[in-house]
C-alpha cells in the first residue's frame, strides 16, 4: 500500500469511476435535477440551470448553423462572466471543442491561437474584439475567422445594480461600455442577442468519452504554446474528483473568480460545479471588497483562488466588515502560501489552506493535500486513481524517498497528447511499470509520509502571482521589435508578486541610444498580455553565451539572485 494512504481521507475510495459521458451532460442532468436552482450569479443576476442550459442549447444550434461540426474548434476569450460559462457548453453541446484563450492576450498572440488549432469560429466580448478581429484580419485570408460573435458584460447584468452586488467604480467604463461591433475581414460578426435568437435544430449530443473536448494551450521553454488535447473522459475525471475531494454537494456555493481560462478554474471550479448542481458566484477579476461582500451575502462555502487574493483580503480595511463564517473550504495553488498568513485563517476562522499542483496536461489537479491533513507549502498526495513516482531525469530511472529528481504522473485525468506535436508529445512520456507516465519537467521530492514537495525552480518558468511566464514566448515576441538584437528573460524578486519578469536587451547598433527602456516596456504592453510584460528593462552590450553559442540565462539569473 502507498505510504500516503495512511493520509487519505477515509470518506474516499482511491479511485473512482467517473461517468463514461460527454461534459454536456453534466449540464443537461443538472438542469434537469435542479431546474429552477441558482447555477450562476453574477452581479446580482441570477442564472437558473433551466437558463443555463436553454441558452447553450440556444447558442450551440447557431454555431452549427455557423458551419461548426463534430471535432471542430472553437476560440473562446472571455473573462469570468455567465457567456463564458454559456459558451463553453454551447460548443461542447455542438459536439466541437472548445479552445480557451486567455483575454489578456494581444492580437500578436492571439494569431496562433487562430492559426494553430485552426479555428473559423469565435466567441469574445466586446472589448476584446477588435483586438481578435485585428489578429484575424492580419492573418492570410485562408486562415482567418470567419465568424464571430460578441457579447457584452451587460447581456448578463443589469448595469444599475447597487448594494453589496454593484461592481467596483472603478470598472464602470470596463463593464458598462458598449464597444462598436468590429469588422471582420471576410467574415460576420454577430451579437450574442442576435445568436442566441433562434429556433434552429440542433443534432444529437455524438460526443463521447475519448472524443476531444478541450484544447487548452500551454506554453513551455521553447517555441509557441502548444494545444494539449483533453477528452471528455480525462477533464470528466478531475471534474468529479474535485467535487468529491471537496466535500461538494448540490448546496455549495463557490466563489469563482480565478480565471475559468485558465485549466483550475475551467476544470475544478466551473466544471466541478455543474457536475454537483453547485452555486458559482462569479467575478469577472479580482477585486477584494468585493470578494469580501460576496462571501459574506452569498455564505460561500468553497474558495478556490492563489494566496496574493487571501494576503490582499486579509489586508483590507475593511474586512472587519466581512463575514467568512461560511466558508468551508479554501484552497489553490500556482504559488506557495506563506506559512504566516496560513496560520491567520486557520486561527480566525478554523480553515486549513488547502494546496494542491497540477497542469495544463493533468486538466488541473494531479496532487491534493487531504483537507483534514495538509501540510503547508506541499503539493499534496497523488490525486484520486492517480500514480506519481519521482524518477531521474537522465537515466528516468525510480528516486528513493527523499532525493530530488523530476515529478512524472499517471492517471485519467492526463492528457493525450500535443495537438499536432507528435515529437513533443514522444518526449513527454515515458514508461514505468507497464503505465505511460507524462514528465512534468518540475523537480520534487516525497518525504516519509508520501507527500511531495517542489525543490526547485518550475523548469525555466516565472511564476508571477500564479501567473505562469516562460520566458521564450516573451523572447520570440520581444525580438519582433526592430531595435532589439537579443534578450533574455528572467525572474526578479517582487514584494508583493512574488517574481515579475526582467529582460536583459542588447540593443541593435543602429538604435543604441534611441531607445529608452520605458520604449520597449511601452510596445510589450502593447504586444503581450500584461502578465507577461518585463517590469524592468537592462541594457547589456552583450549576453552570456556557451561555447556552443547559447545563451546562458542561468548566469544572468543567479546573478539576479535566483
């Protein structure tokens, strides 16, 4: 027996059974359950899961009248809001699969986003179109969307809203604002309104377990991000589990506001929630009085979020004023959680911090600490029906208990594959006892209670407020700029981040001198999602290089102090 068994918690069995269904129907069981029970509530407005679901099924029939087939791939960029939520399952339901996309993402990026999966489809708001509109229309005409359609923040809110529901003013333009639909360069755009107005039949759900459900792309230490193929059956699995891990029933009420872009909030927040017939009350971005208000109005029981939202709570001055008696669990990950403010939830209100670890590739979650048993500043044990070993990474043979080597998982919820990235996904495999393992690429250890812990850096990664930044995408995007001739990205210490990204330039000889490192701050806000964005600029007259030519980042980062 796993050693970490002994820690298990005894209401769960090791492995489970998930349902041998499509994701849509989670969705269509839970509507049919809990017709008129609350599924979304969003700045006061409250979507039943008879609404939920009647608007997918409403939306999914025009994206088949749109021309979108079984195994299609549809681009979603939005940020938390019910259209997310809608969306998602109106593609899935279209029997298509959906491509997150981060909205932080400038048009630069966004064209691989098109390109890659080869998408004609996509859905977004309205202050986010014409940045996708301008990426598709750069495009070569072959391989550009051919529709879009838009919403605004306001198809789902009344805009009036006041008392602890009303948004922050200072997101009034954001959120109230009715952007001008965009043009589409050899393409329509349609309005949400408009979209979800019809009577138009719909084929039967055909989708099912093995068949692809999500391309949620992840980015790595070289190149551009790569589309990691999930199925039903795998994002079904973490689904489940995270209810069940979590103690969930149809009465929790879970605050979503870590991006449901993003793999954890998609799969453990959102998916996790319909799967139960939950409650998500959904922030469209962080905002912590908000937060504090909705808590305590809603009686939130579940939190899951990255430990910069607590430590930002915690800070308020006003949060005297909240009331966190309902919470029942709270927990994430993406960054430690400093053991001091750990010990401040756990002595005001009894809560442990739950931490966990997980990627793109595992559909979140591969490690959880048992919620009667964590350990603080520790990914956690094996998720339900989950192997992981800690191997070698040059001879990829099985490490003792204790000694470092490099994390590799098994389990239903790991992905197939690379989306057209055969090599790569070759690379990111291996076998072990008869199982196909996928290598993580970060360093761990398990100690004698079977628990692992991260030993070092997450491959050449920076990890700002859970924010993952590689530094060969800002790389390749920082040397489109004319007077950069090289650069090297690395991580700087940041007070309250944790790390924030630092580029070392060399400047072309032709513009030394005329450009100034606010210069090139300025284009990569304009060029790359904020997030990714060098905090500071140095100018060297040259990198570091190996003999072979490389250049070599972990000088420049040691002597950074990291």
């Amino acid at each position: 027996m796993p050693v970490h068994h002994a820690f298990w918690p005894k209401r769960l069995p090791h492995a489970i059974h998930p349902p041998a269904t499509s994701l849509w129907d989670n969705l269509a069981i839970s509507a049919h359950r809990y017709r008129h029970k609350a599924a979304l509530v969003f700045f006061g407005r409250t979507f039943t899961y008879a609404d939920l679901r009647r608007q997918a099924e409403r939306l999914a029939a025009r994206l088949v009248e749109l021309g979108v087939e079984a195994g299609d791939r549809v681009v979603l960029n939005m940020q938390n809001c019910p259209q997310l939520v809608i969306a998602h399952f109106a593609i899935l339901r279209a029997n298509a699969v959906v491509v997150p996309v981060n909205p932080m993402n400038r048009a630069e990026e966004l064209k691989h986003y098109i390109t890659d999966p080869d998408a004609r489809v996509a859905l977004t708001t309205s202050d986010l179109a014409a940045e996708l509109a301008r990426a598709s229309d750069a495009l070569p005409q072959e391989q550009r969307l051919q529709h879009l359609i838009v919403t605004h923040f306001t198809d789902a809110f009344d805009g009036n809203v006041g008392g602890d529901d009303a948004p922050p003013e200072i997101w009034t333009d954001w959120l109230l604002t009715h952007h001008a639909l965009p043009a589409l360069a050899g393409g329509t755009v349609m309005s949400w309104h408009d979209a979800l107005a019809n009577e138009l039949p719909l084929p039967p759900v055909s989708a099912g377990p093995e068949d692809l459900s999500i391309l949620p792309y992840t980015s790595g230490t070289t190149g551009l991000p790569k589309g990691c193929m999930h199925t039903h059956a795998s994002v079904m699995h973490n689904a489940v589990a995270s209810s069940l891990w979590g103690n969930g029933t149809p009465e929790t009420v879970s605050l979503a506001v870590v991006p449901m872009f993003h793999i954890t909030g998609m799969v453990s927040v959102m998916h996790a929630a319909i799967y139960g017939g939950a409650t998500l009350i959904l922030m469209p971005r962080w905002e912590r009085d908000l937060a504090g208000r909705l808590i305590s109005k809603y009686r939130v029981t579940h939190w899951t979020n990255i430990p910069t939202m607590v430590i930002d709570l915690l800070g308020s001055p006003r949060f005297d004023q909240y009331d966190l008696s309902s919470l029942m669990l709270i927990g994430g990950g993406g960054a430690a959680m400093p053991q001091a403010v750990a010990q401040r939830l756990e002595d005001l209100y009894g809560l442990k911090y739950i931490e966990g670890y997980g990627l793109t590739e595992t559909a979140a979650p591969s490690h959880q600490n048992p919620p009667d048993r964590p350990k603080q500043q520790c990914l956690g044990i094996p998720y339900l029906s989950t192997d992981a070993r800690v191997i070698d990474p040059e001879t990829l043979q099985e490490l003792p208990q204790g000694e470092s080597g490099e994390i590799v998982i098994h389990g239903p919820e790991v992905f197939k594959g690379y989306w057209k990235r055969p090599e790569a996904t070759e690379q990111a495999f291996i076998d072990l006892d008869g199982k196909r393992f996928f290598r993580s690429g970060d360093m761990g250890r398990i100690d004698e209670d079977g628990y692992f812990f991260m030993t070092d850096r997450l491959k050449r990664m920076i990890n700002a407020s859970g924010f993952k930044v590689w530094p060969a995408e800002v790389e390749a995007l920082m040397f489109r700029h004319p007077a950069i001739q090289e650069a090297c990205v690395i991580a700087t210490k940041d007070a309250y981040r944790g790390e924030s990204v630092k580029a070392v330039v060399v400047l072309r000889a032709s513009h030394q001198g005329q450009v100034s490192e606010q210069d090139l701050i300025d284009w990569c806000r304009d060029n790359m999602a904020v997030y990714k964005v060098p905090r500071v600029i140095q100018f060297a007259d040259a990198l570091p290089k190996s003999g072979s030519g490389k250049v070599m980042w972990r000088t420049l980062q040691e002597a950074e102090g990291g």
